[in-house]
C-alpha cells in the first residue's frame, strides 16, 4: 500500500437511501480513481473486528449494530495524498460540523449513520484495504 491510496465504505445509511450511484459520482469527481470495490453486508464479528480500536468507546455497540444493518460497498481508492485529499472531500465525522459540499453534508444524517467512512491515516488505509481484499482482488 502506498501514500496514494485509502480505503473507503460507502455505509448501510447512503446505500439504503440510494445515494450510492450520487457518492461514486463524487469520489471520482474528486479526482479519485477506484482500485476495487465490492458489495456486501458485515457480519456482527467482521464489523467487531473492522472496529476493533473503538471497542472500549461508548458509541461501539450502536456503531457495529448500525454497520451490520444493511449492505455497504467498500473500495480502495487511488490519488495523490489520498488519506489527507479523501477525508476534506468526505468532511467532518458529525455531519452536522461538515463543510457544505461534503459527502456528509449532502448524504448524511446523523454521526452514527454518517454514510461514508475514511482511513485517517496512511497505516489504517494499508490494514483497512487489507481487511477487505485479498492481494488476488487487487491490481
Ligand atoms: P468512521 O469514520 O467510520 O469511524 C468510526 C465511526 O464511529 C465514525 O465514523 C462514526 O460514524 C461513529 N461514531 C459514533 N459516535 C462517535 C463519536 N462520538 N466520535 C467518533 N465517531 C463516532
């Protein structure tokens, strides 16, 4: 994994609420290219353990239970400053905090279904993808 990559989930609220064709449409606007992606709903374990560094947080058990409530698409995506880029286009964690044209400001509703998610570091992005896909799926 290299500095020019993140890993994203488009979660189970934007793609219940049929924002996902409206998220991609940005992502690549944004200047992003998608490596991979996949379709697909987490088991409780998979989003436990994809979640694992907020387990001793009080928002944990609402966070995995949202998680596992619908499908989500995940993708690792390619550009420049990719972790640092992605997160500007994506805004704040609590959309309410998030810049106008932000995905979180246009598709989310609150900060536990907040419609996408983001690595926040360049680390996270390699273990997030990792999670995901296998070196097979990847090119
Ligand atoms: P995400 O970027 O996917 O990482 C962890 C998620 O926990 C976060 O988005 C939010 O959806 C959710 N969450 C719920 N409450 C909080 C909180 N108080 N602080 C941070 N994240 C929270």
């Amino acid at each position: 994994m290299t500095t020019k990559r993140t890993f994203t989930m488009i979660k189970p609220d934007a793609v219940n609420n049929g924002h996902t064709g409206n998220v991609i449409n940005d992502i690549l606007a944004g200047g992003f290219k998608i490596i991979a992606m996949k379709y697909l709903q987490l088991t409780k374990e998979q989003a436990e353990n994809f979640y694992g560094v907020h387990r001793e947080r009080p928002f944990f058990n609402d966070l995995v239970t949202f998680m596992i409530s619908g499908p989500i698409v995940a993708a690792i995506l390619e550009k420049e400053n990719a972790v640092e880029d992605f997160r500007t286009l994506i805004g704040a964690t609590n959309p309410e905090n998030a810049a106008e044209g932000t995905i979180r400001r246009k598709y989310a509703k609150s900060i536990d279904a907040n419609a996408i998610h983001g690595s926040d570091s360049n680390e996270n992005a390699a273990i997030e993808s990792n999670f995901f896909f296998s070196s097979f799926e990847r090119f």
